[in-house]
C-alpha cells in the first residue's frame, strides 16, 4: 500500500517516543508507513505524526539500531514507545509491512532473516533459496544455483537490480550471490501472478533495489569466512548537498590458499564488485553505477575417482569462465501525487568454456536496456501505474564441436555440448508496455493490469506481439486479516542463445501460462504471522534444452501446490519461522506425462535465532523429497569410435533421495569504541543418506552410484563494522 492511496480521512495526531535498549533518547529516527517518511525524531527521541483514523503499520528506523515493525490504532490518547536495539549487522533491509502490491504472492527478506538465518553465510540472496515454493536444491550439486520456483525452470525466471537484469544470481555451487547483502535495500520473491511492471517470464521474479539512504558519515565493514574476504565504505563526498559514495567488492581465496585436486587442477575462483555515485536519497535523486562478476575454474571432466588410470590420463578438463558487466545511471523522484524512476543500462555478458584441445564454446551478448516506472494517484480512491522496458541486444556464439566427451559439459556449456558448429549473430529488439489500476479504500482494493511485448525475434508476424491480461485482489474484512487473489496470462520468448542462427531453432514459439492464485494472511496479537497460499500455472509450449539436442518445445505443462508459512517474533530477541509446501508439477512431451525437472512433491524447513545478550543462537533444518532426473539404462558400443554410448531411459523417470539438512550457528559481537567485532561458527549436517549430489555410471554404464558430498561442514566468519 503506498501511503498517499490512502482514502482521505480524518488525520489524528500521534505522539511516537522511541529509546534505546537502556532507555535513552534515540534522536534521528525515521519514523515511516509503507516507505513513505512522516517525520524524524528530535533530540528527546520524540517525534508527532498525522495519520488517518484506522489501523496503520509504521517502521521505526535509525543509525546503527535494528528496524522495528509497530502496529498503531488511531485515533490514539498515549504516545508510541519504542525500543531499538543495536545493530550488529551492516544490512539494513526495510522490514515488510502491509504493503498492498499488485503482486499477490510475495515474500520479502528482511534484516533479521537475512543474518541470523544459519546456512545463508550472511547473504541475503542465498535464503532466496530457503523461501516457500522454492526448490530446495542440494548444496555442493551441480544444480545448487539453480532457482526453481513452483515448478519453473530455472530460465524461465528474472533477476532485476534496481530495474536491470542480472544475466545470473550466483556464483559458483552457490557459494555466494552475484551482489552483495551491504549493497541491498530491499529483496522481494514474486514466485507467480506478479503483476504487469514485470513481463518476459513465465517461472518467478526476484526484484532487488539498491540501499539509498543518504550516510552521515563514513560507513563500511570486512568480513571474512571459509569461501571469501570482501568488505564495503559509505560516505559523504560533501556537507549539505547529499552527495555520497559507495564500494563493494568480494573475492574467493581458495585458488590462493587451498590445495589442487586432480578434479580441480584450477579451484573455482570468483569475484563481485560495485561502485556507486549518488546525488540524493532512496526518495529523490540522481546516481551512476558500475557492477561486475566473475566465475572461473577447471575440472577434469571424468569422474576420475571411478575411472581407471588410464581413462583418467585421456580425460579431458572443461576450462570454463563466466561473467557481467553493467555500467548504468538512474533518476527517481517523489512528488506529492507522481512518483517514478527512470534507468539505462549496459550489461555484457560473457560465456567460455574450452574442452581441453576437442573444441570450444564462446557466448557475448551486449544488451542496452532503458526502463522508466511512473505511479500516481488520481483521486483518494484511485492510483495508476505505468511503464516501458526496451531491450536491445547483440548476441554472438562461436562453437567448435567438441566429441563425445562434450555431452559430460551440458550444465556449464551447453551449445558445445549439443555438437554442432556455429558462428552466428543475433540482433534482437524488445519492447513491453504496461499499465494499472488500483481501485477501492485500503480495504478492499482491486489492481488490474495489461502488459504488451513485441520482440522482433519472432519468425511469426502473428506472435510478434504478446498481450497479457492480469488481476489481482486484496481483501481485509477484519484488523489482522487479509484474503489475496490474482490471475492473468504470461508470455516468455527463449533467451537468445536459442534462437541464434545455425545453433538453435528460430522458429522456436513464445511459451504462454495462465496463472492464478490465493492466498489468506493472519497476524495474531502482533507477534505471530500465518500465510497460506494456493496456486495453479499451465502452459503451452514449455521450453526443454535436451544436453545433446537443440531446445524445442514441449506440448503442455501444468504445476499445482499449496504453501503455509508463519512467522513469530518476540521482544526483537526470538524469531521463529517456517513453512512447507506440498505441489506436482507436469509437463507433455512427446505424447507422455512426465514429471518436470523442479517436480519435488513436498518441501519444507524452520529457523530458530536466539539473541541472549551479545550471543546469537541459531538453527535451521530443512526437508525435501527427491528431484526426478533420468536414468541411463545401458548403453550401445560404437566399434568406430571405441565408445560406449548411453541409453536413456523415460524421461525423469527415476528420483534423488530425500534430503535433509541441520544447520547450526553461534556467534557473539563485541562493542567497541567506534566499531565492533562479530565471529560466527556454523556447522553444516547432512546425513550420509542424503548426500548423494548427482548419479554417476561405469564405463559401459551397466552401474550406477552416487557422487557423495561431505556430511559435515565446520564454518568460522569474521565481521567487522565501523
């Protein structure tokens, strides 16, 4: 809900005190609702506030103390009194309140979550991956970046920061996200029915905006753990002019300070960095940014420690590199009835991957994006939204077949995997328009929605352009009670690289989805939240990638489940939260009803963090069923090749077993004059029955075992603040 859509209504004025833990003034705290800023506490720590009669949820934010949610009902005779605790963090994600968007299933991570959450090495993009509806995927596994949300494939979702699209989320087997937490103001999970500002996907949204607010002085932190060093500075560049800098930036050591392995001549190296400009805050300003990644390594493509030594000397090694670059300027503004931002863009993505001396595959696409979002209200029971995303794109493939052995480098390389030689350019164009409405007084309000996209890469005048239709709805019959409904058509055209000249199909079609979904949310007596939802996506023409065929699409596909999550906090020192979700997910291929690649039947974790002091105790404990994947049943011997040739059986037709995971953290922060210290130790359980990561066979493939990842995993972190 943004805070001028409120109907006008009678305003009350209402006394808010906010303290520290020992009970002093808290002077400088933002006192906010639904991110718009109503005042800013004084010297005493008290500030007064005009609010419309009714129930309202407001943010209570300052330097260096942790963001607390409060619930108002006005009008109010005493004043509100908060306490604030220190931080011990330097994310300062904006806590979720009861913001009505026209995205009906939503999740948005916050502070607490985000650090005391063990397993998530203090990243807030990694717990993206423990969210409802997200496929639990195994750490260490080639699949552990991959994100599939309700069933989606992992490329049928979008990545956007601040409004541009990310090529990848995560580096290496998921060992940290591609940006990092210090940089992030808000995280928000659109896991379907997201309303029309986003287009061009059929799975899932991740939707992350840049930290802001203007710094008062220099800021920053270093943090070390077993997998990275980074660190980040904020400061002002001038008094009085909101001109401020911001640098980040992340590196792995391994390849410096761990031992090679004959399986990884090469350690997996990987690096993050962002610089930022900004003149103004979160509400009104103008900014530049640079932003790049990187990922490198080399592995022996064999499994060199089933295969005899022979067959280890004559294995290949896969030398494989991947990474980004965005350079991008940006303006947002905030009136009294329009607001809006405006960002371009120019993101290269880069791909390689050499197969020892049997070929090689190189991907570049240079993407020039320009975005604008505008909002306003028209009348104090109507708000309008619109906007407009054009892509333009230069994508080039370079492939030079690489045997037999290529087949074995799908995950990484897949062109080079599917044998044919390519050198092609593709020029692409794309266009989406949308608009909304949002209708009704703050408790009953209806938010329809139209999206139109156009891409020239389409071979049929007749689908050039997609239009799709969507509603959502919200519902608060009682305080503390709210019912969610959403539906509309999705579109999504394939990614470039599959439509590339020579190397894929062109005429590949645009895979549509009709969505809908329901949710029920409850807060009891402010401290415990409840959240069930219920969704149904079908398809036409899902996209599949074979790892020795070119993409084609499939007939139909249909993905159904429920989730149920909740949430209880208590005094800023216990939080608790969990949820499961149970769904099946189908797709049409070829005649037969297969299960999906993201089909786990049933899913589900809790969090426990304790704050005892200085001393932060958590604990984490995840379960799922096993993904499908297929079997190969045999295999043919090629007398002119001296090979043995797989055979596949049905299409996912065999299981991972069910996984369960433990994770356990302690950590204690030191206060000291004008910084502090935070080291964490965490412990990583996975039983031996559920450490199995990939299937591998014999030589012939007439067996078949399991790559078995470790069980138990000790983790030591440092974290440094000033």
């Amino acid at each position: 809900m943004i805070w001028w859509w409120l109907p006008l209504a009678a305003a009350a004025p209402v006394t808010v005190v906010v303290q520290d833990s020992e009970g002093r003034p808290a002077p400088a705290a933002e006192v906010r609702a639904d991110g718009a800023l109503l005042g800013t506490t004084g010297p005493r720590g008290r500030a007064v506030v005009d609010l419309p009669e009714g129930t309202h949820t407001l943010v209570l934010d300052a330097p260096d103390y942790r963001p607390v949610l409060v619930e108002v009902d006005v009008p109010r005779r005493r004043p509100v009194r908060v306490a604030l605790a220190a931080s011990d963090a330097d994310l300062e994600i904006v806590v979720e309140g009861r913001r009505v968007t026209p995205h009906a299933s939503r999740h948005a991570v916050d502070a607490e979550q985000a650090m005391e959450t063990p397993g998530t090495l203090d990243d807030a993009v990694r717990l993206v991956q423990a969210l409802p509806g997200v496929t639990v995927q195994r750490e260490y596994s080639p699949t552990s970046g991959d994100l599939s949300v309700r069933g989606s494939s992992p490329g049928d979702s979008r990545y956007f920061l601040d409004g541009i699209e990310i090529p990848y989320l995560y580096h290496f087997n998921q060992y940290a996200s591609v940006f990092p937490t210090s940089q992030i103001g808000t995280l928000e999970l659109l896991p379907s029915t997201f309303g029309a500002s986003y287009g061009d996907a059929v799975g899932a949204v991740v939707d992350a905006r840049s930290r802001l607010e203007v710094p008062q002085r220099p800021r920053g932190s270093a943090h070390l753990n077993f997998v990275m060093a980074g660190g980040d500075v904020r400061a002002p560049l001038s008094v009085g002019d909101d001109l401020w800098v911001s640098v980040s930036g992340r590196r792995s050591y391994q390849d410096l300070a761990g031992e090679q392995t004959t399986q990884y001549p090469v350690w997996p190296v990987f690096h993050d960095y962002v610089v930022r400009v900004e003149q103004g805050d979160e509400r009104q300003g103008t900014g530049a940014f640079v932003m790049s990644a990187g990922d490198s390594y080399q592995r022996a493509v064999a499994e060199l420690d089933v295969v005899s030594d022979l067959e280890a000397e004559q294995s290949a090694t896969l030398a494989y590199r991947e990474g980004f670059d965005i350079y991008g300027v940006h303006h947002r503004f905030h009136g009294d009835a329009t607001w809006g931002r405006v960002v371009g863009a120019v993101v290269r993505h880069h791909r390689s991957g050499s197969l020892s001396d049997r070929g090689t595959e190189d991907l570049t696409a240079w993407t020039g994006v320009l975005r604008a979002d505008l909002g306003g209200r028209g009348h104090e029971l109507v708000g309008w939204d619109a906007g407009v995303e054009l892509r333009a794109s230069d994508t080039t493939l370079s492939v030079t077949p690489g045997g037999p052995d290529a087949v074995r480098v799908a995950e990484e390389v897949p062109a080079l995997a599917r044998g044919q030689a390519t050198e092609a350019v593709l020029l692409r164009r794309q266009l989406g328009l949308y608009s909304g409405l949002r209708l009704g007084p703050s408790d009953l309000v209806i938010m329809p929605g139209l999206r139109v996209e156009g891409d020239d890469a389409v071979v049929s005048a007749v689908d050039r352009w997609q239009v799709g239709p969507r509603v959502s709805a919200r519902w608060s019959p009682l305080e503390g009670t709210a019912l969610r409904l959403a539906g509309g058509r999705y579109t999504q055209r394939p990614d470039s690289e599959f439509l590339v000249p020579g190397a894929r199909d062109p005429a590949l079609p645009t895979t549509t989805s009709w969505q809908v979904a329901g949710g029920w949310d409850q807060t009891v007596a402010g401290r415990l939240q409840l959240a069930f939802d219920a969704y149904l996506k079908r398809e036409a023409a899902p996209l599949f990638t074979p790892i020795d065929a070119p993409a084609r699409a499939g007939a139909a596909g249909e993905a159904r489940g429920v989730e149920l999550s909740t949430r209880y906090r208590l005094r800023e020192r216990l939080f608790l939260w969990g949820w499961v979700a149970v769904q099946r997910t189908e797709v049409l291929l070829d005649g037969l009803v297969t299960p999906a690649d993201g089909d786990q039947r049933v899913s589900g974790g809790i969090v426990a963090s304790w704050d005892v002091g200085r001393t932060n105790l958590g604990a984490r404990y995840r379960l799922a069923t096993g993904l499908p994947f297929t079997q190969l049943e045999g295999s043919l011997y090629d007398a002119g090749t001296d090979r043995w040739l797989a055979q596949p059986g049905p299409p996912n037709g065999a299981r991972l077993p069910t996984y369960h995971k433990v994770d356990l953290r302690l950590a204690y922060t030191w206060q000291l004059p004008g910084w502090s210290l935070t080291a964490s130790a965490e412990v990583w359980l996975v039983p031996r029955t559920s450490a199995q990561l990939y299937p591998r066979w014999n030589y012939d493939y007439s067996q078949q075992d399991w790559v078995v990842g470790p069980t138990v995993l000790p983790l030591l972190g440092l974290r440094a603040r000033f």
